[in-house]
C-alpha cells in the first residue's frame, strides 16, 4: 500500500481545490453582478438565469473552473453565449486557473508517491 504522505497530500490538494471553488463562486458571483452584459444576458431568459444557477452549484461541488462553460458558444446555444463587458474583465477568472496549478500539480505528486510506494505484484484495482 502506499505511504501516508501521498494521503495527505492527495486530501490537502482535495482540500485546497474545494477552498478555491467556494473563493472563486463569492469572486465570481460578486464580480458578474456589475457587468452590464452579463446581468443583461440572465435577464433575457429564465432559462439563461436557472443555467448560471447550476454552473455555480456545479463548480461548487466539481471545479470552479466549469462557470467557463457560460462564455463558450458552444454549437451557438444562447445559454452558452454570455458575454462581458471587455475582455479584460476575463482576468478574475484567469487568476483563479492560475491559482488552481497548485491544487493540480499536488494532485499529480500526490498520485506519482502513491505509484512508486505501491506493490507492482499487487493489482491496483479489482
């Protein structure tokens, strides 16, 4: 089996990765409230309002990294073609992506530590 280290590692990056969401949503939610174009879009449709609602339950619960998806375009649905006021206004969520390397790359030494300490005559998974 592996070494407690990778464990704790692993739970401080799990920890560090649910910090950040609940961060980025009170960031995210509290800067998206004075763009103008933002706020217009949510306002054109229940559904566009119900669709932020369930980004912010889901980055939340999974990465905060899934409220991208708003501003996508994706197949040219309205519910994915939120806009903001300027480019520049991107960079609160570019500084959280940022932020969030550190989570990954503890998640990825975590996972390398638990790799080599483990038993290679074992199977890893039944």
């Amino acid at each position: 089996m592996s070494e407690p280290v990778a464990a704790y590692i692993g739970f401080g990056a799990l920890g560090f990765l649910y910090i950040m969401n609940i961060a980025a949503t009170i960031a995210h939610s509290i800067f998206l409230c004075y763009e103008k174009e933002f706020v217009d879009w949510t306002a054109r449709s229940k559904f566009n309002k119900c669709f932020y609602y369930f980004t912010n339950a889901m980055g939340l619960v999974a990465n905060h990294k899934f409220k991208n998806i708003l501003f996508c375009k994706l197949f040219t649905f309205k519910v994915f073609c939120a806009k903001l006021d300027k480019v520049d206004h991107f960079r609160i969520f570019n500084i959280f992506s940022l932020v969030s390397l550190i989570h990954s790359g503890a998640a990825i030494f975590a996972a390398g530590i638990a790799l080599t300490k483990t038993n290679n005559k074992q199977q890893l998974f039944h």
